[in-house]
C-alpha cells in the first residue's frame, strides 16, 4: 500500500491543496449563503472524490484498492448530492457533510491501522481520519448550528486535513520507489542468488 501511495502522492498533495483552499473560503467568507457553501462544498468533495478514485486504480492490493475507492466513491456521492440538491436547507448540509465526513474518517482510520507496519507517519492518516469523524459527529449532534459555524467549523478541519495531506503526500514522495535504484537492487539480489 506504501508503494501505492507512494506513486501517487502527487494526487495526494492535490487533495490537501483542494482542502486547503476550500478552508480559505469557506473561513474568508463564513456568512455567505447556504447556497454558495454547498456549491464550494460540492465541487471540492468532487473533486476530491476524483483524486481519490485516480489513487485507487493501480496497485496489486485488491483490499487497498477498495479502501481508496470506497473513500473516492463516498465523496462523488456526497459532492453529487450537493451539487444536484443546490437549493439544500442549512440542516440538511450539515447532516449531509456529518455523513460524509465520518465516512471518509472510518476510512482513514482503518487504513491507518492497516497499514501501521508498512507506512511511515501513519499518524497523518489516523489524525486525518480522527478530524473527519469528529467533526461528523459535531455537525451530526448539533445540525442546526447555523451556515456561518458550519462554515467556520468546516474551513478549520479542511485547513488541518489539507495540511496532514500535503504533510503526508511530501513524506510519501521522498519514500517514492526510483526505478533506477529498484532495477539495480533487483540485479544485485539476482547476481547473489
């Protein structure tokens, strides 16, 4: 899974400078309307869900693959949702961005305890995931909290997610495999053996 990720940590960065961005707005300008967010919202889980599906293909791990597909299929869901629904009340996107993030966190925090033995910083990954379902939870408990603290409460978990992905996608790219370097190794391996 490391290799995996590794190969695709350019997608990863994506991801987090998606989240950053998408917690800039939504922190620059908490009062918009509810329409604005979902809009904002939906086009970031989209793409993110497209990011995430990309990362998914690839890959000689069948359980790996679904992990990130799943977690790619939940966000086209959710941004589709969004989009296709722009009349949305506050509630109701609140409820849908609960469902949402803690989806994405149980899937962050079973890839993280799956792969505790195979990647380095694995941490990022159960942060990541520990962020998502919290924040699900909060908007799930208290949906009528109002446009502006789902604003606020959701451009604050985009900005920490965004910086633990782009934090994990720099590490995954120093950890890449150099082709060079493997096709030696594999030589070395053959002429010992």
């Amino acid at each position: 899974m490391q290799e995996l990720l590794a190969r695709r940590w350019l997608a990863i960065a994506l991801r987090g400078v998606a989240a950053v961005v998408f917690g800039l707005l939504a922190l620059a300008w908490p009062g918009v309307t509810v329409g604005v967010i979902v809009i904002v919202f939906g086009a970031y889980a989209l793409i993110d869900g497209v990011l995430t599906l990309g990362a998914s293909l690839g890959g000689d791990n069948r359980r790996d693959r679904w992990v990130l597909g799943f977690e790619g299929l939940v966000d086209v869901v959710a941004g589709g949702v969004a989009l296709a629904w722009p009349s949305i009340t506050a509630v109701a996107l609140a409820l849908v961005v609960a469902a949402w993030a803690v989806a994405t966190g149980i899937s962050e925090l079973a890839a993280a305890v799956r792969l505790r033995r195979e990647l380095r910083g694995e941490w990022r990954l159960a942060a990541f995931g520990a962020a998502s379902v919290l924040v699900g939870l909060l908007l799930a408990v208290r949906p009528r909290v109002g446009i502006e603290a789902i604003a606020w409460l959701v451009g604050a978990y985009a900005l920490v997610v965004g910086a633990v992905l782009l934090a994990m996608a720099f590490a995954l790219r120093g950890s890449e495999p150099d082709g060079e370097e493997s096709a030696a190794d594999d030589r070395a391996h053959a002429d010992a053996g």
